[in-house]
C-alpha cells in the first residue's frame, strides 16, 4: 500500500474490530484510532485538532480493541497506510503492547488518555481502575443517548411531526445546510432533536410553529457556500444543474425568507457557514442550555 491510503476499504477478515472510515483518497493524510470502546473519545480528538489544518485527511477508526493482537494488526495496517495513530486505551498490557509495536514499526503513536490519567491519580493519590468501556458503559445516561438517536432517526427530514413536540431541539432551515448531520450529532450527545426542511413555496408545518420557540433553531448559511454545496449535489445526483434550486438569486430569496420566518417566530438562527458539525452544534447546546438551565450530555 501507498503511504496516505488508509488501507483496504472492504471489511478485513482478519479481526472482528468495527471500522468507520471516510472516503478513500491516496493524497490524503490518515489517522487511525484505535479504542478499547467506541472511539468517540479519540474521533473528536482528532477531528478538533485537524480544524486547525487545511490539508485533507481521512479518519479509520478502530473500536472494542481489547486483544494484543488485534492491536498489533492495527498498527501492522498503520505501517502500510503511513498513518499516525492515535489511541484511547486505558489497560497497561495493551497500551504497553501498542507503544513498542508502534516503536518497532516506526508508526507514530499518540496516547490521548494516559498522561491525564496518571496527573489525574497523582493529584487524587488513587489508582486508576483501567477498565476498558467505563465512559459508554450501561449506564442511564448511555439509553437515553440510545432512545435520542432513536427520535432524531424518526424524526429526519420532516417525519413524523406529530410528536416533534416531544423534541429536545428542532432544527430547521432551507435544503443542505446540515440539518441531518447536527440532528445525529446532538443525538448522540443524548439530545432528542427532530429537523424540518423549508420548502420553497410551501409553509411551514403547524406542528413546527407549534415546538416551544427556545428549542427551535434556524440554520442559515452564506449565499455562495450553499449555492457550492447544492452544485455539488446535483453533480453527484447526475441532474440538471440549471434549476431553480442551484439558481444564485433563487438561493438568496430562499435564506432571505428563512431568515425573516426565524426573527418572525423568536427562533435562534445559527450561521453554519464555515463551521464544522462539531462547532455548530456546541453553540446550540450553548443557547440549549441558556434556555434551559443544567446542561445534558
């Protein structure tokens, strides 16, 4: 394999660890986490620290790695893709194992909890209990993360309005400013978040105007970038790029008269123009918990 390919696409047969990954691209730089639970820790890590770079790069992430050989495949795949490898694990052996693999192989490891892990036992003078999957175990707040991704499921792209009284947070806006991957994001985080489209020439949905205004959020997005990102959809789509929905003065009307429908109904309109899904979604939490006191995670 090419450094910067991330590695063969299909599922290994090698190992039951599961694996997300973005799209294959040799150019682009490859992270690899590796988890002794989800990989959420380390995928949010990395995501927040690649912000800060405008190269690309892809993510392969590596759940439930509990196993020295597991780990020692991980990083014999690290070495063939020429990826950095950042790791979550909390139990020494396989931690151990990881860091002298990686060394051997001349892979580049991070360790994202160990050095907190030992400052947080030197300051509290305990030891650490290093038991893999504490932070997603079964806990009450691991099924109400279960029952939010649940909702926003049912509750996508304007389904099921009847009970989207029942939501946490609304998200609206017009077509292809994020409204879906904020919704699975925030659910994630054990908010219960419905999403509703703005549909040119038609209202809005009683039921939406209905949701208490402090749960609703309207997402706009500069002109341009949303003109960008719907060329780009119809290209995909292989459709007629000249329609009204990639037409600049059509787009414009569109956010102009989502905009006007927020101030109308009191909603917090939130710009996610720029901003990844990450950044969006912690200044709806930011307004979330202004309105609503205690923060939920």
């Amino acid at each position: 394999m090419n450094p910067g390919n991330c590695g063969d696409y299909r599922r290994p047969s090698w190992s039951p660890l599961p694996f997300v990954e973005m799209a294959p691209n040799n150019n682009d730089m490859c992270v690899f986490v590796v988890s002794d639970g989800t990989g959420d820790t380390g995928s949010a890590a990395v995501r927040a620290a690649m912000i800060q770079f405008r190269d690309r790069w892809r993510l392969r992430v590596f759940r439930d790695a509990r196993t020295i050989s597991e780990i020692r495949r991980v990083i014999e795949l690290a070495q063939e893709a020429g990826a950095l490898v950042v790791f979550s694990l909390v139990e020494g052996e396989n931690v151990e194992a990881l860091v002298r693999e990686a060394e051997n192989r001349g892979v580049v490891a991070v360790d994202l909890l160990g050095p907190l892990i030992m400052r947080v036992a030197q300051r509290l003078k305990v030891e650490p209990r290093h038991q893999p999957g504490l932070l997603h175990g079964f806990s009450d707040d691991y099924f109400d993360r279960v029952d939010a991704v649940e909702f926003a499921v049912r509750h996508d792209d304007g389904a099921n309005l009847r009970t989207l009284h029942e939501a946490d947070i609304v998200l609206t806006g017009v077509s292809r400013t994020s409204k879906t991957p904020l919704s699975m994001y925030l659910a994630q985080r054990g908010f219960k978040t419905g999403n509703v489209p703005l549909v040119p020439g038609i209202d809005p949905p009683q039921e939406l105007l209905e949701v208490n205004k402090r749960r609703v959020f309207g997402l706009s997005v500069d002109p341009a970038t949303l003109l960008s990102i719907r060329t780009a959809r119809m290209r995909t789509l292989r459709a007629p790029s000249s329609t009204d929905y990639t037409d600049p003065d059509q787009v414009e009307l569109e956010l102009d008269l989502a905009r006007r429908l927020f101030r109308a109904n009191g909603w917090k309109q939130v710009d996610v123009s720029g901003r990844a899904v990450e950044e969006s979604a912690s200044k709806i939490v930011d307004f979330y918990e202004q309105a609503f006191g205690a923060p939920r995670r």
